[in-house]
C-alpha cells in the first residue's frame, strides 16, 4: 500500500510532524510505503479563484494532486489552531479538490483511507481540529478511519532523540496503522 503522510503544521519542530514521522515508520514495518511531503515546501498561494482563471493551476498543486492520486491511503497529521485545522492544510486540500482539465478533483480522494494525527501542548490534543479534518476529508469521499491519534500534553511525549516516552501510545499508533494498512488493501481494485 502507498501510503501519502501530511503535516498540517509548518513549523520547523513541530511536534506534528515527530508525530507524523513515527506513525510513518510504524506504517511502513506493517507493509506500507510511505511518501512524506512537507506542505510548507510547496509554497502553495492561498487559493483564489480569480488567480485560478487568470493563471492556471500552480504547478505545486498539480504536483501534490499527483501525490494524491498515486496513493492509496493518506495520513493527515495537524496541529489545532484555533478550535479547527491548519490554513497550510485546508488550503492544500482546497486547491487539490478543484475541477482541472474537466476532470473532477476529487477523484484523487474518494474512498481512499485516511488517519489522523494530532499533537498539542493541551490536555485536548487536538481533538477538535481533528473533528473538523474528519468532516473536511468525508465531504471530499474519504473513508476517514474511526480511530485516531491524539497526542495530548505532546512537548513531554517525546524523548530526547525524537521517540515517544510513553509505550502505551507507541501500542496505539501499532494498532491503528495495522488497521490503517489493512483498510488500504481491502480497498484496492481486485
């Protein structure tokens, strides 16, 4: 299964994207391959639709499409701003669901599998953007697994060299990739 791993976050030490890169790995020993792609490196503009008539689609977009339509299985990790997902990450996802070419944008999304992560400073972490990432990604046609992981009070989770100090969380990320990765392989095309 090939499997596109996301940060929401932009920031240099996000623990999102720790997050992100331990879930990528435990995915990968249960039989994915993972692609990793930092959003904040694209530099999408935020979309606009007059910018879109008058100049196209950016080449960053129809390189992160691309992205999307190639794997079968996507992990989504973002931080919670404000009660809700990142701009960087709804901003991808806007652009890469627009109509191109006469082509329907969200075909690079319907009944893919997706996981989601969060990390947060807060005893919450990140459960309600999370929320809102659930509902963005089910209106596009993703099968948005039930579980996912939350990552509460995530400054203190990580050791030293990046590894979660809690193996009781590591067993967690273990069982939802495990399902994860299973859900990725029934849903392919015999």
């Amino acid at each position: 299964m090939k499997v596109l791993a996301l940060s929401g976050s932009a920031r240099a030490l996000s623990l999102n994207t720790k997050l992100l890169k331990i879930a990528a790995a435990t995915a990968e020993a249960v039989g994915a391959k993972i692609t990793m792609v930092s959003l904040r490196d694209l530099g999408l503009p935020i979309y606009d639709a007059d910018l879109e008539a008058r100049d196209g689609t950016p080449v960053a977009v129809l390189t992160l499409r691309g992205l999307f339509a190639e794997h079968q299985g996507v992990m989504f990790a973002s931080p919670e701003y404000n009660g809700s997902v990142t701009a960087l990450l709804k901003n991808s996802l806007d652009w890469c669901s627009r109509p191109h070419e006469g082509k329907d944008g969200l075909l690079a999304f319907r009944g893919k599998p997706a996981v989601l992560l969060s990390a947060s400073p807060s005893p919450f972490g990140g459960i309600r953007g999370v929320g809102h990432l659930r509902g963005i990604l089910s209106k596009m046609g993703m099968h948005v697994l039930p579980d996912e992981i939350i990552l509460p009070f995530a400054p203190k989770a990580f050791a030293a060299d990046g590894a979660l100090v809690d193996s009781t969380t590591q067993s967690l990320i273990l069982s939802v990739c495990q399902k994860f990765v299973g859900e990725g392989v029934r849903s392919q095309p015999l």
